[in-house]
C-alpha cells in the first residue's frame, strides 16, 4: 500500500481545498493519505469524504506545533476533534497564531517592510502562519517568490522569526492520547538537536505514549531514513513516511509503501 501520511490543505498553509489535496494524491499514486494541518482539523471532514470520491484510504490528522527550545512538531492521527480538550486546545492555538502572526508583521516592518494586517491575514483561509506572510510579502513586491521571504527573513532563526513556544511536545502527545488519538514524531529530521540529544528526547516522548515516528521525510537520503527507523524500532515505534505537501508549486505528493505493521496500526487494513 501507498500512502502519504503528512499534507495540508488551505485550513492551515497549503494551497489546495481538502478535495483539491485529494484528487493530487490520486493522480500521484497513493492508495492512502492524511491531512495533517497545523493546530486544526477544520478541514478533516471535507478531505474523508473526498477520499471516498477518489477511491482512496484516509486517516484524519493533525499536525501540532510544539516548541521546546526548537520546533518538534508531532502529527496525531485519529484525534476526536470535538473532544473538550482539543477543542480548548484548537481555541488556544488560534488566538496564539493571532498574536504570532501580529508580532512577525511587527517585525516585518522594522525591517522596512510594513504589511496591512488585514490584507496579509486574508490569504489564510484559517489561521495565519509564516506562509501568509510570506505570501503578503511576494503580493507587496517586497521579495520575489516565498523561498526568499523563509531564506532571508521567516526560517527558524531568521530575523523575523517567532517560535510558537505556547506548547510543549510532551503537551502534544498528552493531548493527542488524552482525546484518543495516535502521536507520532513529524520529520525529525528537521529537530535542531545533536543526535545523542535527539535519541534520548525521543525515548522520552515513546515513555509518554509517543507511538511512531516519521523516518521518512520527503526525499530524505537512505543513510537518514535507516537512522530514524533504527531509533524507532529501539524505541518499538512503528515508521511512518510523509511528503509534507503544501503546494503544487512547491512539491508533489510522495506516496511510498508502507509496512503491513503501519497500516495497521492506522487503521487502513
């Protein structure tokens, strides 16, 4: 089986509708896939009954933006999203995208590039993030293309950068457990940590009902993919791969097959 276990839609910082996502998974080949937009699942139901029209699996998520002295963000699968505590979560985190989104326009403007708040938050369809502005910024003639707002001022680190620090990984496992979800690491490739660090960070977020982790990501090399799946089996979590997908002027979607142990453990046989 195919899948594509980690993609947004317009609900987050994707360009396509939930239907729109679907059919481009169909067309590249997958036989399954998720819509993990960030802090929401507004767009959950759309993309199922998508799938359906499209003959494929789906497996509803959400990918969430932990912070915890570096982005580690976790994907939950399967989460109730009209639990309480994710709908308190959903509410919290879209006020704290309000303020992020204010204090990136702040610093945007000291940097000689004022954007009209109302103008660059109405290219979200949800909540604003880094793509909105950057999207704000290309609209205003400030840069050319989105690669050059994230290179030169929005990447983690840059000069306009916020950290969304409003919740810790730990909290997102909690959470996604708590309302009956499955956690699973997203690209841990990406965690801006040396591998011993990285190793133990993970052992104990597998303690805290941590269940898989995303060793392939993308088009990671072979060396990263083997590490990742090393240190997930160690730890008995099962592997997930994701193509991370936003924009058909970006990337593609990248189904790769998944074991018959990962299907089931997302509920796809």
């Amino acid at each position: 089986m195919k899948a594509d276990l980690h993609a947004h839609s317009y609900y987050s910082d994707g360009d396509l509708s939930p239907r729109e996502l679907a059919r481009y998974m169909s067309e590249a080949g997958a036989d399954a896939f998720s819509l993990t937009d960030h802090d929401t699942m507004a767009g959950v139901d759309e993309a199922c009954a998508a799938a359906e029209e499209f003959g494929l699996k789906f497996v509803p998520g959400v990918e969430i933006s932990a912070y915890d002295g570096c982005d580690i963000h976790i994907l939950g699968y399967y989460v109730d999203k009209n639990n309480p505590k994710f709908k308190k979560f959903d509410a919290d985190m879209s006020e704290s995208r309000r303020v992020r989104f204010e204090r990136t326009l702040e610093l945007l403007k000291q940097y000689g590039m004022p954007l009209d708040f109302d103008k660059a938050r109405s290219f979200a369809k949800r909540n604003p993030s880094r793509a909105h502005a950057a999207m704000g910024l290309v609209d205003a003639g400030y840069e050319p293309d989105m690669a050059s707002c994230f290179d030169k001022w929005l990447r983690a680190g840059g000069p306009c950068y916020v950290p969304n620090d409003s919740f810790g990984p730990e909290e997102a496992v909690r959470l996604i457990c708590d309302c009956g979800g499955i956690a699973v690491l997203a690209h841990p490739v990406r965690i801006r940590m040396n591998s011993d660090k990285l190793a133990s960070y993970i052992k104990m977020l597998t303690k805290r009902g941590l269940s898989g982790i995303e060793a392939s990501y993308k088009q990671a090399q072979e060396d990263v993919v083997k590490k990742f799946t090393e240190i997930g089996k160690a730890n008995g979590l099962f592997i997930t791969n994701g193509g991370d997908f936003h924009s058909p002027s970006r990337s593609l979607p990248v189904p790769r097959e998944i074991s018959e142990s990962t299907a089931k453990a997302l509920r796809l046989l």
